[in-house]
C-alpha cells in the first residue's frame, strides 16, 4: 500500500527523533522537510501535528517544530511501570513453573546482537535490540494484556536509551552483561532477585539522564 505525503514525513520524521539523529532542542522547518522529501509544507504540517500530540514535537508558529525532550517525571513514569510489568511477568512465570528454554534462547540471541551493535559502535541498534529484550519477558509470561500495554511503551523506551547511552556508549557493553545477569535470575524463578537486578540495571543506565527510578 503506497503512503500518503504526509503518512510518509510522520514515519520518517518520527524515526530521525527516535533514532537521535534529531535530538532534542534541534529545530525543523516545514520548508526544509518539505523541499527535502519533494513535497508541499501541507503534509508536513500535518505530519507536525501527528508528532506534537505524540509529545515527540513543539509547534513553533511560522517556524516549524522543535523536537522536545522527555519529560523527567514521565521518564521515571516509564521505568515504574516497565519494572512493575516485567517483574509481574517474572513472578507469573515462576509461580507456574513455565518452561523458559525459549525465552532463554531469545535473550541470548539479542544479547549477542546487542554486543555486535556495541562494537560497532551503533547506539541506535543497540537500543532496538534492548526493546525487544525487555518485550520478551514480558511476552513469555502468556500475558497479552500486558503484551499490548508494554508495546505502547516501546518509541519511549527506545528513545530514552538513545539518550541515556549517548554519552557513554561504553554502557552498552556493561547494559549486555546485565540482560545476562537478568536470564540467570529468571532460570533460577528468583523473582525478588530478578526485580532487585532489573531495578539496578534500570537505574544505572538512566541515572545520568535525570532518568531514574524512586
């Protein structure tokens, strides 16, 4: 199915926020997207407006937009509940004494692709795959209400670490070793263990942004 103008400056604008190739505070004009992907400035505008009520854009009058940064209080929203979320899914694993082969399979495999992307020094890759880790908890509980509420949470998620990791990409190498440490505790159904590690491993990658757990 071929996108609209406007359904196709939404992607792509979208991605550059998420991605961190636009960071936050960085104007974009409609005149330069527009001319840019050979398009009229009225797809971008609306593709602006898509963006501002998805909190990922400030529309300046005559200007443009600029790209926002997360708020503090909602990234300290996000690490609550993704804590609360994929500690419950741990917890229900455990006390059904769940088969966890295949969710031990899927986290390795994406701690592998995570130390690839962190030695070939690509942050943006890095923070996909961390996406899709934490997705796997959760899913593997057989949850698919919390399936679906965690998914919402995913252009958060993966932005945040984008930010968080930026100014030390050396944390990608010590975030892999800590998703292995976070396997062993769901091997072993240590719940409280799991919960204790998940909320260390959250906390030390998001502290120095201003991202941290209470």
């Amino acid at each position: 199915m071929t996108l609209s103008a406007a359904d196709r400056v939404y992607q792509e604008t979208k991605e550059l926020i998420l991605s961190g190739d636009v960071p936050p505070g960085r104007l974009i004009s409609e005149g330069d997207v527009a001319q840019r992907m050979s398009v009229s400035r009225t797809p971008v505008r609306e593709a602006f407006v898509r963006l501002q009520g998805e909190d990922l854009l400030e529309l300046i009058p005559k200007r443009g937009a600029v790209v926002t940064a997360v708020p503090v209080t909602e990234a300290m929203d996000v690490l609550e509940t993704r804590a609360a979320l994929e500690t419950a899914a741990v917890r229900r694993m455990s006390n059904r004494n769940d088969d966890v082969t295949a969710l031990m399979a899927t986290m390795a495999e994406l701690v592998a692709r995570q130390r690839e992307a962190a030695a070939a020094g690509d942050i943006a890759g890095f923070a996909q795959h961390d996406v899709g880790l934490h997705a796997a908890v959760v899913s593997a509980s057989g949850n698919r209400l919390a399936e679906r509420f965690y998914a919402t949470l995913a252009d958060r998620q993966r932005r945040m670490n984008i930010g968080a990791i930026t100014p030390d990409p050396g944390r990608m190498r010590i975030c892999a070793d800590e998703h292995e440490a976070l396997a062993v505790r769901i091997r072993e159904r240590d719940v409280a263990g799991y919960e204790s590690a998940l909320r260390a491993h959250l906390s030390a990658t998001h502290l120095a942004a201003g991202q941290w757990l209470v």
